[in-house]
C-alpha cells in the first residue's frame, strides 16, 4: 500500500476527475480522492474549488477520511467562509459524540477555523468540553481557548472562558494543568497588564504538583510559566528551587535548560552566603555539561546560553573548560560557539591548554573558525597578562604560516595588545612590517597603518610605508583612510622636518579630494589644530590612550539580564530582545532578574563587577580621560597645568613644526608665532635688570666705598659665551634632525643668556639595581632657566622588559613636586638605559625633612615599586630674582638677630673673589658689593628661596689663604648649614 | 509556539506542509528552500531568521524537517520536538526517507495533528500514539469506532496519565528484562600522548516484557549510593566496594523515573514502558579506562613524501576481545600513490575518503600492533597547509570503559502472582568508540 501515487497525479483534467470521485458512492474511492486532495495541497496546488466536494465527505463514520477532511477545512475554510458554515453543524454533533476522541477532534479543528460564523458556533460546545468528564477532552479544550484569543479575544472575554481556563489550573489531570498553563501564558502575553496568570503560592504549589507527574512537554510549559513568577521572599524562593532541580536530570534538554531558566532567576534571591546557594551552584554546571552530548542543533542552543549563563555567573563552569574543546566533527556553528566560551572561561590557570588548542585551530580548514581562533588568541594575550608573551609568539608563529587571511588577522589583534600593553611588544614590528603587502582587507590595513603611526619613531621607513598606502589613497575604505591620515599627523609630529611634504599631501587628499565628509572634517580638524597650536595638536593626537578593556563582546548587563529571563527561548540563541525579531504587540515586555536587595548581590555579581572594570579609573600615571576631555573644553590650548611644562626637547619641536606649517600651508592664513610657550614665564627672571646697579651708588655706612657693579656683570665672562654655547648645555637627547626647527627658541634662550658655567654636581646613584629588581637610578638635580629638573637616567640590568614608569614624591621641606608625569614612553629592553628630565615644581605638600634637602622618592614600573631617597643641592631652590638692593641688604642684615648668623669655614679654595662670585651667579647666589678691608675682598651676597625666605651672607676671601670663612644671616636658620655646603660644592668644583 | 512544520526532500519541494498559526503563511515554505536548501552552502546555523520568521531545522539523511514560528518560542522544546519527530515517524514506517514519508502522508498529518496542538507538543510517547493512531495495512483497519467505552476511556487516560507510558493489562508467560549499558568513551589526545578530554557517555537501555504494572528499583556502583551505604558498614566492606564504585558527574533519565526520588535518595525507581527504552544517560570523566592507546609518527620527507607509522596498544584484561577495530589515518588531498605494511589486519589506502583505513577483526587484551606507510604526494602549489586532521579510531570492547556495574534491578508487582526472582534478567555490556582521536 503506498501513498506516494497520489503525488504524482499531474494531469490537466485533474480538478474535475477529483471531483468526480469525491461524489462517488464507494466509501474506498472517495478516501482515495480526499487524499489525492490533501497530497495536491501538499505540494502547494489550489485546490479549493472542491470545497462543498469533500466538505460533503465529513459525514462519516469513517475517523480516517473524517480528520483529512478536516485538515483540509482547516487550510481552505478562511478562504470560502460562506461554505464553511456547512460544516458546522457536523462540528457540534461531533461535540456530543460519545466517543472522547471525536469530541476532542471536533473541538480540536473548530478552533482553527477562523472563520467568524464558525467561531460563533464554537462557543457553547467549548464551554461543554471545558468541563468534560474526559481529561484527554479538557486538555483540548484549554488550548483552544488560546486558538480562539487568538480570533476572537473579546469574544472569549465576554463569553468567560479566562475564569474558566484559570480553573483549570486546579484540575486533577497534570496534562490538563499544563495545557492550561501554556493557554494562559499565551493569553497574558498580549495583556500585559492583565493580572490574568495570578501567580501566587497556591497555583505555584499546584503547578509544581503537576510538574512530577506530566508529560516533558508540560513541564517545560509550567516550568516557564514559573520562571515569571517572583516569590515574596529568598526562603520561598529557595523552596522552589528545591523542588525544580530535580529536573536537572530529565533527559529532555529542553526541560533542563527551562529549570536552569528558573533557578538562574530565583538564584538572585537568594542571599549569598545561604549554604544552599553554594549547593545550587554546584548542582549547576554538570547538567550544563550534558547538554553538549545533545544532538548538534540542540547544543548549539545550549552554547548560547551557557554563553549567557558564563556572563552572568563565571563561577558556575569555570572548571569546565575542557569540555568545550572543539571536536574535530562538530558543525561549524557548534566550534564557533564553543571558541567564544573557551575564552570566556580563559583565565591564567587554563591559558596553557587553552592556547594549545586555539593553535591547534588556527590551522584548520573553516576561514571564518580559523580566524576566530587567531582572534582568541589575541584576546587571550588581553585577558591573561601572564600569557601575554606566548600569545604574542604564538601569533609570530601563525603569521609565519603566510596564509593571508592569518595573517591579517593576527594583525588586527596585535594591535590591541600594543594598546592593552604599551611599549612592550614593540619588537615584533619589524616582522608585521614584512607583510605589509598582503593585508587586502580594511581592518588589517588600518590596523597595521595605526602600528606604523603610532610607532613610527621606531620605525626607521615609516615614512616610506605609509606613503605607499598614501598613493591608493582614493581606493581605500573609509576606514583606512581615516587611520591614513591619523598615522601620518602623528608621524608628523614625531619626525616633522622629514614628512612635512606627506602631511600636506595627506591633508589635501582628506580635505580636498574626498567627499567623505568625516575624512574631510578630521583632515580641517589636525589642519587648524597643526597650524594653531602645534603643542596642543601634539597633546591632542599623541595623547595617553585609555587601557582597553579586558572582555570583549560582553553583552550589555540589563539585556544580559533580560536575556537570562529567556534562556532556552529563540530571543538566548539571538542575543536579542525578543522586541528586536518579533512582531505585534506579543513579547515586547521586558523582563528584569530581581535580585535581593539586602545581600549584596550587586556588589558580587559579575555583569556590575565587569562594569565597574570598564570604567574604572585607569591607574593614576594616565591621565584619565575626564582630565583630558576637561582641558580640551577648556580651549585652554597651552599644555594644561597638570601636566606642567614638557620638557624643552618637545616644545623646541613643537615650534620647528609651527615655522614648517607657516611656510607650507598656504590656504590657511598664517599664525603668528606664539610666544607664550612653556617657559616663558620664567624668562623674565633670568634676565638680570643692569640699571638697578648704578656705579656711583654709595653703600651703606659699615660698608662704604664704591662698588662697581656694573663691571662685574658685564664682564662676566659666562655671560658672554651664553650665546653661543647655549646648545652644548642643551641635554644629549636632543636629536640632532630637530635643532633646525630650535633656532627660535635659542634666540629667545639666547637673549637673557643661559648661564654657563652652572656648577653640575655629577650624577650619584640614588637607587641602586640591587634594591629595585634590576633598575638602577642615577640622577642629579639642576635648574634650567628657572625650571628645577630632576635628570635621570634609569637603566635596565633586569632581564626583563620594563614599562610604565611612574614617580611620586613625598612631601618635603620645599614642596617639590613632579610637574607632570615621567615621559618615558617606550619600554626599557634589558641592559638599556635611558634618559629622563622630570620638571619640578615647587607647589607640593610641605614637611619637613631632616635634613632640610632630604627627598624621598617613589618610582613605579610594571614589576613594583621602589623607593629611594636623595638630597638635592639647595641651590635648585635659589631663584633668579634673588639679588636684594643695597639697601635692603643693610637694613635686613640689621634687623636679624645676631643669634641666627652661623659662621662656617670653606677651605682650600684657591679662586680669587671675581672668579668665586662668577661661579656663585651662575647658582643665583648673588653678589650685591664687594670691598676690600685689611687685604681681603668682603664679597655681600644675597639669595632668594622657591619660598621666599632670603638668605644674606658675606663671604671673606683673603689673597694667598685658600680658607674663606662665610657668615650667613637668615631668618630661618635651619637653611644655613644647607647653604654653607651648596657654598663649598660650588666653589670647590 | 510553533506556527508550522515541513517536511522537504533534498530536492527543497515540500513533502509534508502543516501550518498551525494565522501568521504562517504558504510564502514560509518558500522562503525556507530558497535561504536554505537552495543556499548551496555550509549551514551555517540550525537556527534562521528570514524576514522576522525564525525556522528551526533538522536533517536525517537528505529529508530537512523545519518548523516555524514567528515568537520568541522555547527554542531547546522546539529541537527536542523535532527529534521526538523523528523518532515517532521511525517508530512507525522506519527510516524517515523520501518515499517513506510520502507512502506515509496521511500517517503523518494524522500524528501531527495529534502531538501538536495549535503548535504545543503535546503526548508523543509512541507507546502511547500506537494505541490510537495505527499505521493502516500493518495492524490492519482498527477504527475507534470499533472500541468499547473502557477501551476508548483507557486510551484517554493513558494519553493525558501520569503513566503515559506504559498501558494496563499488558500479560507475558515469561516475565523477561534485558539490560545493555552501552557506552561510547571519547578521546582527545595530543601527539605526545597526553590526554587532552576524555569522557564516557553511557546509556542504559532496557528491554523489558514484565506483565502488569511493576515498580521497578534500579541500582549500580554509583560511589556517592555506594559511599552512603558504606558508612554503615565495616571498612573492609566499604574499602572493597570504594574501589569499585565510579563517580558519575551528571545523568539523565527517562520521564518514567521518578526525579524526585532520585534526587532526594539517589534511588532510580519507576514503571518501565513496555517493550525496548533507554532508562538512562550518565556521562564520567573520572578513572576512564582507556581501551587503546594510539601511537602516531608522522615524518614529512621532503615536499612530495610522507612517511606514517601508527602503533596502537589494547589496554584491557588479556582475556578479553576487543572487536571491529578500524583505524582511520586521514592523508593529505594531494596523496598520489600509498604503500601500507601492517603487521595485522587489513589496510586500505581509500582515495575517495583520503584515509588509510586498518581494519582488524580482533584483539586482546595487552597486546600491540603496528602499521606503517609511505605516502607520495603530487607537488602542488597550493599554499594552504595540510590541516592534519586526527587519527580516528573505531572499536567495540565487552566491558564498560567507565567501570560502571549493575548491581540489580528489582521488580516489584504486588497485583500479579510473579515476585522479583521469577523474572529472567539479563545483562550486557558494550563500550564502543565514541569520538577517539589522536592528534598527528
């Protein structure tokens, strides 16, 4: 007996033979032609001219032939409604018959005739059936009361159906409550405000009766009703969920992951430290894991919760990573998902076989896994510090492999660890470098032109390279544009004499040839800001980039929360609102987890805890972004106070690019040259004031008798040489390109003459490598035209790379302080050392030390943090404008009490008194007058603190004895003894 | 709920359309076959959404199964109802092909409208189905008419029952149950013979011909079961028993089985269905034994050789066979020529599966053997590396790789004159390959 011959009837006269059998007397040949007809509707032909045909067929006693007719009805009675109404009166006889099956047949199909006359019919029989003494009828019906909302919602209001569906939950029958159950849901759903499934802890306990006794289908029907549920308090909570863990074992996977739906919400109430909680935890994850023996598409199901479950609780399978290792065989959606939840559940105890498998990936066949692999790898390296480095290799090796879309992917990662980790990877450049060629794809090309930018003073050709890129320039994506432009601004602004002639044509490329309009408002936007103010532009493109975040992908936390209300349901396998893929009314509410407010959940729970990572402030050496979003609406464009003064290397850079944009860029009209650069506020107390020291001026009685003055600073040899010298005392680490661009602001150094001569002291080490894991510091304090700077050259004797410099100062005598942050911006390699100018400023916390000069330092790196402590000659603190008038100088040494004047004894000193007060200047010791008593020069010297306290002395240097003696009067006089051994240093050197 | 469910052959034309829900419409058949069937490419997700309709599809051999649905449905309910399909259909007219489904139409509108009401899954225990809904020419023209008012009442109640399962009155001469563990142990091993994942996935499966209505109380060598009971007794007892017990991490049982009770007591009781059912799933990570160790030593001999060497060891009791071994070695896509020497069994290079299939019919335990091949390969210039897939191997050996024992399985019926140790049981076990691969 074979069925298939009735698909295969493809004659033309088809409809009319049919016909013609369907009215024949032989019960046999009219069955024959009723399934003719359904298998032509099968197949999608019309055939709804038969209707009044096989509707005459229904009057049988024949079940079979009775319910094709009826689905034949079902799919043709909308579209011939007036013939429809011949059935009805076989429909309500149906409702009476004895026989329950019938009854339940007859309800069953009216239901889904939707077909306002039938509808009208169904109502009195429905309400019978609702109340049948058979249950396998009750079952029915309940869902038909649904079919009918779904017609006709009004009409199964008015007519009372809801009442008595609700009743129904309290029915005897576990299959009749569960139909009721998942009729109801349905209904409430388009009511969203109806108290229509009026949960509360006498349906749940009836509910959760019929949960042990239906079929799998119903419990998943109750068990998602009950996740809708919100118990009034964690012990209600936690009866429930003893009741549905049981569940967890059912081999049906469905009821399994609507159990963990339940127990996942009502978790929420439950306090944390409730032993049960723990328990509940632990009951969790084995289910979990039996769901990835399930059959492919249900795993896949399970994967993307679990996704969602490992999101919200980590704890729950952070021991299981092995088993979602990738086998050889799954489809392809099932590795995909599985790779996302391997490096959701990366951490540093599992990073080894966790990169051992995503190697093992990374060479397999599927394009899309593969490069979803390469991408773990690189996340990997983000979330795990410690297995930053084998990343890195790792990736080394797969780039080696040459296989193109490899390689552009493992490109795109690196470049997030240079960002997640700065100045430590860099030496692999050079080998990124080499495939420059084969990146085809947007995002490698832009990442791979951001390394070239944002390294390319490490890059020898960084110029070359991305020239090359310049000259496709039109045929790129938007994307790569924008990087273009941005890489080759900050090139410019590290190496400006070499690529001024690429920055204009990149500029003009941006602005003028593009219709894009955001490449052409980021290439007026570096323009102007270029041509403006060349330091701001500087802070504003090679600003500290914030850290990136450690996770990726994660799903916003009040979605994830939603979302974890409908695990199991299509809108977990979306990661979607159901809002977001279904129409209508139906699904829009959102469901919320309620967690216990008095337990801290908040506090614990993963999705606050990542968040609060995000955006955490970034340690306190980086600025955070705040800062600087706050400097740029400020429009304040000279470097903010914060950061104070950079050191002179980048402003003289600064205003070589300034004169470069003036010149080159016409169609802007040229700005004049600021002079208001870092320094300059302190220029004016460099330059001493001539006409103050009149020659003929007669000094007080006790020191009578002329003093030249003016001859002393004419003739002040130092001053002289300061001109032209002025680059030698230029620190070492000015590059020699730059000094082209410096010319102005030598002529601003050069016109109030840097002192020469300056007594250095040698640098000392202050922080032996012994003491700091391999770092060594040696340092020495100098002042600047006005600035105190602590030079540094630190140095590498670990093996290590080290990054991150960092360095804090502890409050003392004179308030110094860092005036910005340590610039060291590339990583120190093992047995490098590097230079470092900090400027200081001297607004900090004041305590006082013992001694007065003592310093207690801070510095941080990426390995820990280290302390040292050193003195700074007090003479950093003697400022330019510290020479008192005459006057003043008598009256003040009067006014101090003798008590406060210390005498000390500077010996073997052999410089005559000129030469001795030459060397003093050049310490802004000043010498104010000079006489000659009894054959030795009495030299009167005045100095002024960073605080403000004058120190006076008088300095006695006789001819042919190399023992000077100094008397110091100050009002503070615990600075004596400090300033008598600056004295000494000073002149002894 | 599901709004509707096809069926299609390979071809994409539709062999079975039922639609359940006013906003499915016929244009969801079509959208199917052209996105999916017709989309000549991997599929990429049992899961599509096309133009806001979501279709959920299986395949069994080259028939798709796709149900529909505009909601946000129970989407696991929705696989694990199209499964339960599939299951049913088999039940009835066996292997679900083309022409067993059009041979079946009618059968199948019929159980659709029947386990799925306005798209709610309703009973579908075939036990339950085969009462009522027969499959005509096999078990002949049994209408409901013909039934009496008991009949038709028992059908009911056994449709919507708590025992769904199972009918009354069912009778046997000889009360007999059979029991198979089967198990399939599952391998990950790196090259260096490390074990990367290993797991046994058993299955209990009963047989059962018992008259009446019996209660039934399973028990095995579960250590937590064991470690309970061997509180009371003396350390001799519970070090002996310790040894042999096994640490299930997680199972699964059929919805016969009370979940409540086992999860309060750990005690596995229930009413068997009649006739064939799995009773149980298990999975265990922990003291696998490992039934063969595979040994790979793959040497890339310039670019246009390859020399393979494979040594396999059985690691059971010697006395014990291990049959239908097959190794698998897969060889690279530009393989021109093999030569295979082993020292037993049969090799076979096979082009067309681009493996070198070993095949041995028996072994015992501790022993090892050992193939070795040369493989030429056509120079090419095709840049993509040989992804070396791992080496595959099929086996069956007659005891449980995870340890697992059945301690007993009694049955209880109080209402027929056959007491427990009337009934005949038997007891198999059969561990088998599951996925065991090692990496090469």
């Amino acid at each position: 007996m074979t069925d298939s011959k009735y698909f295969t009837t493809t004659k033309k006269g088809e409809i009319f033979e049919l016909k013609a059998e369907l009215n024949s007397d032989k019960k046999e040949k009219k069955k024959e032609a009723v399934k003719k007809v359904i298998a032509s509707m099968t197949v999608g032909k019309d055939v709804s001219a038969l209707f009044p045909d096989v509707v005459n067929c229904m009057q049988t006693d024949n079940l079979e032939l009775k319910k094709l007719v009826y689905l034949y009805l079902m799919n043709y009675a909308k579209s011939q409604p007036d013939m429809a109404i011949m059935a009805v009166n076989t429909f309500v006889k149906d409702c009476e018959d004895p026989n329950p099956l019938i009854r339940a047949l007859a309800v069953r199909t009216m239901g889904c005739i939707r077909v306002d006359k039938i509808t009208e019919y169904l109502c009195e029989p429905l309400r019978k059936c609702l109340k049948d003494e058979d249950p396998y009828v009750r079952k029915t019906a309940a869902v038909c009361v649904a079919k009918l909302h779904d017609i006709n919602a009004q009409l199964v209001e008015d007519q009372g159906f809801l009442d008595t569906l609700k009743d129904l939950i309290s029915d005897s029958n576990p299959m009749v409550v569960a139909n009721a159950v998942a009729a109801l849901s349905e209904i409430a759903e388009s009511h969203p405000n109806s108290n229509l499934l009026d949960l509360n802890p006498q349906t749940i306990n009836k509910l959760l009766t019929a949960l042990n006794e239906c079929t799998e289908w119903g419990q998943i029907f109750i068990l998602d009703c009950l996740a809708n549920y919100t118990p009034r308090d964690d012990r209600e909570s936690q009866s429930i969920c003893e009741r549905v863990t049981p569940r967890l074992s059912h081999a049906n996977s469905a009821v399994v992951l609507s159990a963990v739906k339940v127990l996942m919400k009502f978790m929420e109430m439950l306090p944390k430290d409730l032993d049960y909680y723990g328990t509940l935890l632990k009951k969790l994850a084995p289910p979990l894991v039996t769901l990835l023996s399930a059959e492919p598409e249900l795993q896949y199901v399970a994967l993307r919760n679990i996704n969602l479950i490992v999101q919200r609780r980590p704890e729950i399978l952070k021991h299981e990573m092995k088993v979602f290792f990738v086998k050889y065989n799954d489809p392809i959606y099932v590795k995909l998902e599985k790779l996302d939840i391997m490096i959701r559940l990366a951490s540093q105890a599992n990073i080894a076989q966790v990169l051992a498998e995503l190697k093992e990936y990374a060479t397999e066949v599927d394009v899309d896994f593969v490069r979803k692999a390469v991408r773990a790898i690189g996340r990997c390296a983000i979330k795990v510090e410690q297995s930053a480095e084998r990343c890195v290799s790792t990736l080394l090796d797969l780039i080696q492999t040459k296989v193109n879309y490899v390689v552009q992917e493992a490109i795109v990662v690196i470049k997030d660890i240079f960002r997640k980790y700065p100045n430590k990877y860099e030496s692999v450049i050079a080998t990124l470098c080499e495939n420059l060629d084969s990146l085809d794809e947007p995002e490698a090309r832009a990442a791979m032109i951001w390394i070239v930018g944002e390294y390319a003073e490490r890059i020898d050709n960084a110029d070359e390279l991305l020239e090359s890129f310049l000259e496709g320039f039109h045929d790129e994506s938007t994307q790569v544009q924008l990087q273009l432009l941005t890489a080759i601004v900050k090139l410019f602004l590290k190496k400006p004499t070499e690529t001024q002639e690429l920055v204009q044509q990149v500029l003009s490329l941006a602005t003028q040839d593009s219709d894009n309009p955001d490449l052409r408002d980021r290439g007026y936007i570096y323009w102007r800001l270029l041509s403006t103010d060349p330091v701001a532009a500087k802070e504003v493109v090679l600003a500290e980039k914030p850290l990136i975040s450690e996770e990726t992908d994660l799903i916003e936390p009040t979605l994830l929360e939603e979302l974890i209300c409908h695990i199991g349901t299509l809108a977990s396998v979306y990661h979607k609102p159901p809002s977001a893929f279904v129409e209508g009314s139906r699904g829009v509410q959102h469901k919320r987890l309620t967690g216990n407010a008095g337990s801290g959940e908040s506090v614990e729970s993963p999705d606050t805890g990542s968040a609060a990572g995000a955006t955490e402030a970034p340690p306190a050496v980086i600025p955070s972004q705040g800062d600087l979003l706050g400097d740029l609406l400020n429009l304040d464009l000279t470097p903010p106070t914060t950061t104070g003064p950079p050191p002179p290397i980048s402003s003289g850079m600064q205003m070589g690019a300034m004169d470069l944009l003036g010149g080159g860029l016409d169609s802007l009209p040229p700005i004049p040259l600021r002079t208001d650069t870092p320094q300059s506020p302190q220029l004016p107390h460099q330059s001493p004031s001539p006409p103050d020291y009149s020659p003929t001026e007669v000094g007080p009685g006790d020191h009578a008798g002329p003093v030249k003055l003016g001859g002393d600073l004419g003739g002040n040899p130092a001053m002289g040489t300061g001109f032209g010298g002025a680059p030698a005392v230029m620190p070492a680490s000015f590059s020699a390109p730059v000094s082209g661009g410096l010319d102005d602001l030598f002529d601003l150094g050069g016109g109030v003459g840097l002192p020469m001569g300056a007594y250095n002291p040698p640098k000392t080490v202050w922080l032996p490598a012994m003491k700091a894991k391999g770092l060594e510091i040696t340092g020495v304090f100098v002042r600047r035209a006005g600035v105190i700077q602590m030079e540094m050259t630190l140095n590498n004797k670990a093996m290590s790379v080290m990054t991150d410099f960092a360095i804090q100062f502890n409050r003392n005598s004179f308030g110094l302080a860092p005036a910005g942050p340590l610039q060291i911006l590339t990583p120190l390699g093992p047995n490098q050392s590097i230079e470092a100018a900090l400027p200081l400023s001297t607004v900090g916390p004041v305590m006082k030390m013992e001694p007065l000069n003592n310093l207690q330092v801070a510095v941080k790196n990426n390995i820990d943090v280290f302390y040292f402590s050193c003195q700074y000659p007090i003479s950093m603190l003697f400022v330019e404008d510290g020479k008192m008038e005459r006057q003043v100088f008598l009256a003040t040494w009067k006014d101090i009490p003798n008590d406060n004047e210390a005498q000390f004894q500077i010996k073997d000193c052999h410089l005559n008194s000129d030469a001795a007060s030459n060397k003093l200047q050049s310490s802004n010791i000043f010498t104010i007058a000079k006489r000659k008593v009894e054959g030795q020069d009495m030299l009167y010297q005045s100095m002024k603190l960073t605080n403000g306290i004058w120190v006076l002395a008088e300095l006695r240097v006789q001819t042919g004895n190399p023992n000077y003696t100094i008397s110091l009067k100050c009002r503070a006089p615990e600075v004596s003894q400090c300033v008598f051994q600056n004295y000494e240093a000073v002149l002894k050197n | 709920m599901i709004g509707g469910l096809f069926i299609y052959n390979h071809k994409g034309e539709v062999l079975i359309s039922r639609v359940y829900r006013d906003d499915i419409g016929r244009n969801a058949v079509d959208a199917f076959r052209v996105n999916v069937i017709h989309a000549r490419q991997q599929v990429r997700s049992p899961v599509t959404n096309i133009a806001r309709t979501s279709f959920f599809h299986v395949k069994r051999s080259n028939i798709w199964l796709a149900a529909v649905t505009k909601q946000n449905v129970n989407a696991a309910m929705v696989f694990e109802f199209l499964y339960k399909m599939c299951d049913v259909m088999t039940a009835y007219f066996g292997k679900i092909s083309e022409e067993n489904i059009k041979n079946n139409f009618v059968l199948i509108y019929e159980l659709l409208d029947e386990i799925l009401d306005f798209g709610y899954p309703q009973n579908s225990e075939t036990g339950a189905l085969k009462t009522f809904i027969t499959q005509q020419g096999i078990k002949g023209q049994v209408s409901e008419f013909s039934l009496t008012k008991e009949e038709q009442s028992q059908i009911t109640s056994q449709v919507t029952g708590q025992i769904g399962w199972r009918r009354e009155g069912i009778k046997y001469r000889r009360n007999e149950l059979f029991l198979d563990v089967l198990e399939s142990v599952n391998l990950l091993m790196s090259p260096q013979g490390q074990v990367l994942s290993a797991h046994v996935s058993g299955r209990v499966v009963m047989k059962s011909y018992l008259s009446g209505m019996p209660e039934c109380k399973f028990g095995m060598n579960d250590k937590i079961v064991i470690d309970k009971q061997g509180k009371g007794a003396t350390t001799e007892d519970a070090g002996k028993s310790g040894k042999q017990s096994i640490a299930i991490d997680d199972c699964t049982f059929h919805q016969c089985v009370r979940l409540s009770k086992f999860d309060s007591e750990r005690s596995i009781s229930f009413i068997p269905p009649d006739g064939e059912y799995e009773l149980m799933r298990y999975r265990t990570t922990k003291d696998i034994i490992l039934p063969f160790r595979v040994i790979p030593l793959v040497r890339e001999v310039g670019r246009t050789k390859l020399e393979v060497k494979v040594v396999i060891k059985s690691n059971f009791k010697p006395s014990l066979l291990a049959q239908k071994i097959e190794v698998r070695i897969p060889t690279p896509l530009n393989t021109s020529g093999v030569q295979v020497i082993c020292m037993k069994g049969k090799a076979k290079y096979k082009a067309s599966e681009n493996a070198i299939v070993w095949k041995i019919k028996r072994m015992a335990g501790m022993k090892e053997s050992q193939i070795s091949a040369e493989i030429e390969l056509l120079p090419t210039n095709d840049k993509k590396k040989w992804a070396r897939p791992p080496i595959s191997m099929n086996f069956e050996v007659p005891f449980a790789p995870s340890g697992l024992k059945v301690r007993y399985l009694k049955v209880f019926e109080s209402k027929l004159n056959y007491s427990d140790h009337d009934v005949i049981k038997w007891v198999r076990y059969i561990g088998r390959s599951g996925i065991y691969e090692t990496r090469c």
